[in-house]
C-alpha cells in the first residue's frame, strides 16, 4: 500500500495568517471591580439578543465594518455588545463549513478559514470583532487548568493559554471563549489550539449551541481557580494570587459556583491523610439542598496488593446533615488516589471539584464502609418528605457499644410501614436479622438494635430504614440510612447550630410551600418554638393537606411518565421515576419503566465508550449512582466493567502527559534518522501496533513513512486518542514481549523522545486486560 495523492482541498487556495497583537495603546489599565457578575449580567436580557445574533449570516464579502453594524444595530450599551459577539461566534460551525476561494484573512470569512487551518483562534477572533466594534480587547496570557488537569500537578510554562479581557461600561471583565464553546465545537482540538485550551483538552461537543456561561464575564474571585495570568495585574483582584496560590487551589468545575455548595474543609487540591480517612467538607447555600455523588481512583497503587477500582465506593460515605455534606473517604492501600465528586441542584449532576489525594503510610482502617447509598447517611429531604422523622437521632453517625441495645426512635405523620435492616460489609443480611427488634405503637416505631460481638474485625454497621405505604401495593423505600460505629471521634462531631422557622423551610420542597403558609397560618405556632419542633409542625401540615394535591401530583407525574417512555429520553425517565419516589408513588407496576431506564443508562455508558469520551463517561456512571435505578446498575455487567475501563483508561491519560514533552519537530528529527539501533526500531514499531497500525513494518524505512505523517493522523494525535477499547489481547501480549528486553537506562541511552515512547507503550499494557 502507498501513499497516494490526497483529496482535493475543499478550501483551496492556501491563506496566509495574519498578526494579531495582544493590547493597543491607549487602553485603560486593569484595576479590581467590586461589581459583581451577578449584578452585571441578567441572562434573561440575553434572549433577544441571543437569537437575533445567531441568525447573522456572513458572505465573502462581509466586512468586519458591516458584521458589526448588523450585531450591534439597536444595542447602547457596549456589555450588550459583547454579548452579540459572542453570541454570534459561538454559534458558528467554523470546522463543518467550507471556504472555497476565500483568501483574505482581514475578513470574519478569511479568519474563520485560519481557525479551520489551524492558523488563528477563537480567542484572537473574538478579540478583532469586540475591536471592530470599538471596544477595547486585550488578549491575556498564563496557565490555565483544563478539564482534563490532574490535581496537583504542575503545568509548563509552553503550555500556557490564552484568554480575552473586555472593557465594558467602565470595568475590565475576563471571557474565555474556547471553555465558553467547548460544548458546540464539532471535533478534537488541534495543535494550534493546545496553546488556548492548555493541557490537550479534549473538547465536548455533547451540547450543541450551548455556552458554558460561567467563562463570559465570570466574577475574577471565581474565575482565578482556572486560570492564572502572566501579569498579575490582569487577575483583577485586590489581593493577587501566586503560582503556588494557583496549583494548591481546589480543582473547581465551572459547575461548582452554581451547585449550590460551598467547600467549608481544607481550601486545597491536594490531601494527606496519616490515618487512611480523608474528610471534605461541603456546606448548603442558604435555601439550597444539593445533590452529590462521587467516584474514587486509584492513580498510583504502592502497595502492591490488587484494588478493584470498581468497588472502592464502598470506601467512601456522605453523611448529610441540615446545612452540610461531610464526605469521608478511607484509602485502603497506600498510594495515590483521584477524587472526583459531582453535585447540583437537581438529579442531573456535573462536575463539581477534584482532589488528589496521598496516603503513603499503613492505614489505621482499611475497610469498606458497610454499604453504598446514593442517599448517605443521616436525615435528609426523603425522609423529611414522606413524613417520618427520627426523634433519637438527629445525626447520621451513632456511635454504638456492643454490649448494650440502641434505641431508634422514629415518629410518623402518615400512615406507613416501617421496616429497619442491619448491614455489614462482610455478614450476609440474614445473619443480622436477629439483632433488629421492632416496636410499632400508633404513628411511632421504635427498633432495640444491637450489633455482635467479637465475630468480625471491624465495628461498623450501616442501619438502613425502609417506608412502605400499606394501603397500596408500593415498594420499599430507603429513605434514611445511620452508620454504627463504637469510634465516631474517628469522624467530624461538631455542635449543631440553632436555625430558625425560614430555615427550616428549605427542607421541604418549593411547590409545597404556599400550602404550609396557609396551613401554619391556622396553627398556634409559637415562634419561640425550637426548629425541631418547627420543623416537626410543618411535616405535620405538609401531611395533613398531601391529600388536596396528592392525586393531581400523581396524574402530572404519570403524564410524565408516559411521555419520557415513548420518547426513550432517559433524563426525562429519571425525573419523572424521582418525583414518583419522592412522593411515594413508585410501585411494583412500575418495574418495566425502571427496567427500561436501566438500560438507557448502559446504552449510553456504551455510547460514550465507543467514542472514548472519558468526561462523559464518568459523569454518566457518577449519575448512575445518584438514580432511582442505582440498585440495578451497581450489578450491572456493563456499569461494573465501564468502571474498570474508565479507571484503566484515566491511567493511560497520565502516559499520555509523557507525551507533552514532545514536539512535532522532535518526531521529525525521529524520522531523519538513517540508521536508527533495534531499540528505536522496536519501541516505534511497538507504538504504532498498539495504536492499531494494519501497514507492513518489517524495516524501519516503513517506520519513518507513518512517522513523517501529519495532521490528524499523526503520531502524537493518534496517541491523544487511543482508547484501551480498541487493543487486542494479542497485540498487547506482542508489544508487551517486545519491550521487556530492554531496560529504561537502555532506552534512554538512545534518546529521550524513544524514551518517552517506550514508557507510554509500557504503561499501555500494563493496562491492557
């Protein structure tokens, strides 16, 4: 097989580039604003503005004069501007269209065929069109982290980014457009653009025509935790970051400042723990009940016994309180792990923040807690919501004594049945059974628990409480869950704060609340009263009217149903099946839709591993533990081994940071050499069949052709791509033989770029299955 002549250019002639310079003089110099985002920017002002601006279509012949006129046409102020703009250019398919004939570069058509070339960037034609319109556009530069950064890690100085800062209505205000687009671009990014998204980050292109709004105009407090800029004064704040300052921060997701949580732990990426037990610390905002899961990795295992990635969040537990999330994660072997926790306001949860965390000493515990819940431990707004309150304990940690029984009292405002189950990690259910005795007297219940003594080598238990509406043939419900442990000085203990009737309020849902308002208008509430019993009014009343609202719920939520079904739309399915739970409507008739919601969620984990799209894969397994369905999934044979790959696949990404120091010409200089020793011809040869290569490569002459190879298929892009997926058994076992005859010194002594190659295709098949 040759190489032949390529395909005609769709975009021929060539254009030349042209220079665009980061400031003009004249320019106000950057200071502070105290004027915060929220105060600046009204989204719903936008709409307008949004729609009119995207429908802008450009020719040829289009000016930067005459596409300014038509953004701008009726806006005063110059933030409106910005808006079109920007609006305007994240709605381009630049990489889908074609520029036949197009040759001069000083047009928005021109500039668009650079950026399809790989000759200009978002972030410079951003910044001609706000200057086309008069506004003042400086380009910044510094480091930035991805979403693809590790936490902790350092990030070169070549690998710096780029970014844009506009002058409106008197401030200076950040945007970042290429994080801004990076759900609407249509392909991978390309080299010219690793220097404006940093760290070869893989753009998202899940969401058409759907901005992240937080990188337009974000508030530089927020905004400073991604990216850091070579002139301090272009952060904007009145107290300026460091580099250390920028690499100790926490590894925020844009999704984090609007989830509703505040990080109250340690304000740092980066976690040691000397004990095996990492506690991070999240607190509500006020009138906010966020949701969070998490999924836990480990990067580098120094121990040397086996981890099953897939089952080590059993090792992590979330105890809800009122107004915080406590998560504890133990780490049952000593080496380095990776945090990922998600949350958000509603079922669909996003990235929030990542952290790295160290334990490099034996650990004190190294069991896995005693089960698994999507709600925690400790009460919460299920529990609250179907009307039952424990009235013993108001945390989710008790601590326990086995030589006596511990009373659980529950109290209930609407009929039900109440059920109690003792677990352990290493007991069957049945085993326990005996140790949980139930007392049912009117609307309360109370169970005597009492734990073995001296059988197993740990002394934790998980509690879990179940509701089922009698009157109908509902299932069980976990609504609240306790951890039992004779050592709660192990976890945080602190003293609840007293909060008062509008505080409270927050615990139950929106919709219900004008009912309460009118409902607590015709008691005798005392406002002295403590919250509990506040709070224990308002479920009475909340329970005392379900019945006016109840069957209208239920048929709106059944419509629901319906229509999510017919359309297979599995977010639509997962909302409708939650607001059926949190009601107490989910019921055995109901399996098929859950049945059918399952596999949604496996046919899309499937999706996303095909493609290799490790962000969206991750967040669709982290949801997966936050569903209806969660219960299901755990055991499902494609979420178990979605897991295990993504874990696998996670490492690899790390092999291919080995690949940053390299550059095309470094591969080029690979390629002239005329006589290279067997070991660059085995380890290059080794690269390319681990990357799938079906050409001959029996010399090395084969070699430097596929090394010679640019653009899209070259080497280092390929490499960028590659998905464990896509590697057979005997490949891997082929290379794997290939490369263990030689020692690293060996491979260095040849040079640094086949050393680097080596260790990636090294680390690959340690991987492989």
């Amino acid at each position: 097989m040759g190489f032949g002549a390529s395909k005609p250019d769709p975009d021929f002639p060539p254009i030349i580039p042209i220079l665009v310079p980061r400031s003009l003089k004249g320019y106000p110099p950057p200071k502070p604003s105290s004027l915060k985002k929220c105060d600046l920017v009204k989204f719903e002002s936008f709409l307008t503005i949004d729609a009119r601006s995207k429908s802008i279509i450009v020719s040829d012949d289009t000016t930067y004069g005459q596409l300014n006129t038509s953004l701008t046409r009726g806006l005063v102020s110059d933030l409106d501007k910005v808006r079109a703009i920007f609006a305007w250019l994240g709605s381009q398919q630049i990489y889908q269209r074609t520029y036949p004939g197009v040759v001069d570069p000083m047009t928005p058509r021109g500039y668009m065929k650079l950026i399809k070339k790989d000759l200009g960037t978002y972030t410079e034609f951003f910044t001609l069109l706000c200057r086309a319109a008069d506004i003042p556009c400086v380009m910044i530069r510094g480091r930035c982290k991805s979403e693809d950064y590790e936490a902790g890690e350092e990030i070169p100085a070549r690998m710096s980014s780029n970014w844009a800062a506009v002058f409106v209505d008197g401030i200076w205000r950040t945007v970042h457009p290429s994080r801004a687009y990076r759900g609407i671009y249509s392909r991978k990014t390309t080299s010219q653009e690793l220097q404006e998204l940093d760290n070869h980050e893989t753009i998202n292109n899940n969401d058409d025509n759907v901005f992240d709004e937080f990188f337009f105009l974000p508030d530089p407090e927020e905004f400073v935790y991604f990216c850091l800029p070579e002139k301090a004064e272009w952060q904007l704040l009145q107290k300026t970051w460091t580099l250390e300052d920028f690499y100790d921060a926490p590894h925020f997701h844009s999704g984090y400042f609007s989830s509703g949580l505040i990080l109250s732990s340690k304000n740092t990426c980066s976690l040691t723990s000397k004990t095996g037990l990492c506690h991070i610390k999240f607190d509500h905002k006020f009138g906010t009940d966020a949701n969070v899961s998490y999924i836990l990795f480990v990067k580098q295992n120094l121990s040397g016994r086996v981890v099953n990635n897939s089952k080590l969040e059993m090792y992590v537990c979330k105890d809800a309180k009122h107004d915080h999330i406590n998560i504890y994660v133990r780490l049952p072997v000593m080496g380095v792990y990776k945090l990922v926790i998600y949350g958000g306001l509603t079922h669909m949860l996003h990235p929030l923040v990542e952290f790295r965390l160290d334990c490099f000493q034996r650990n004190v515990i190294n069991n896995p807690f005693p089960i698994r819940s999507s709600i925690g431990f400790g009460p919460g707004q299920r529990s609250v919501g179907c009307g039952l309150r424990c009235v013993s304990h108001r945390d989710g940690i008790v601590p326990i004594c086995p030589t006596r029984s511990d009373i659980f009292d529950f109290h209930h405002t609407h009929p039900m049945d109440v059920e109690a189950v003792l677990r352990h990690h290493a007991l069957p259910e049945g085993d326990l059974r005996a140790c949980v005795k139930k007392m049912v007297e009117k609307n309360r219940v109370v169970f005597h628990v009492s734990v073995p003594e001296d059988e197993i080598d740990d002394d934790e238990f998980a509690l879990q409480v179940f509701v089922k509406m009698p009157h109908t043939n509902y299932t069980l419900v976990n609504v609240l869950n306790f951890l039992l442990t004779e050592h709660p000085e192990t976890y945080e203990t602190e003293n609840e704060v007293s909060r008062d009737g509008k505080c409270v309020l927050d615990l139950v849902n929106r919709e219900d609340l004008e009912h309460l308002r009118k409902a607590l208008d015709k008691s005798d509430c005392d406002t002295n009263s403590s919250s509990v019993n506040i709070a224990e009014d308002m479920t009475i009343c909340l329970n005392n009217n379900s019945q006016v609202w109840a069957s209208q719920e239920e048929e709106h939520a059944l419509d629901h149903l319906s229509s999510a079904m017919n359309n297979s739309d599995r977010k639509e399915l997962e909302i409708a099946l939650r607001g059926l739970q949190n009601h107490g409507h989910l019921n055995i008739s109901l399996k098929p839709e859950m049945a059918a919601l399952t596999l949604l969620y496996e046919e899309e984990i499937k999706k996303r591993r095909s493609v290799n799209d490790l962000d969206n894969l991750m967040k669709t397994i982290a949801e997966c533990s936050q569903s209806v369905v969660s219960e299901s999934l755990d055991s499902s044979p494609v979420v178990q081994s979605a897991r295990d790959f993504l874990s696998r696949q996670l490492r690899v990404k790390q092999y291919n940071m080995v690949m940053q120091t390299l550059t095309s010409q470094t591969v080029v200089d690979v390629a002239n050499c005329e006589r290279p020793n067997s070991i660059c011809f085995v380890v290059l040869r080794s690269t390319y069949l681990l990357l799938g290569e079906e050409l001959p490569m029996q010399r090395w002459s084969d070699v430097r052709h596929l090394l010679r190879i640019k653009g899209h298929n070259s080497l280092i892009s390929r490499i960028s791509r590659f998905s464990l997926d896509a590697l057979s058994k005997e490949v891997s076992n082929e290379v794997k033989d290939a490369l263990v005859k030689f020692t690293i010194e060996e491979v260095k002594a040849t040079g640094s770029a086949v050393a680097a190659f080596y260790l990636w295709a090294l680390g690959v098949v340690m991987e492989a299955r």
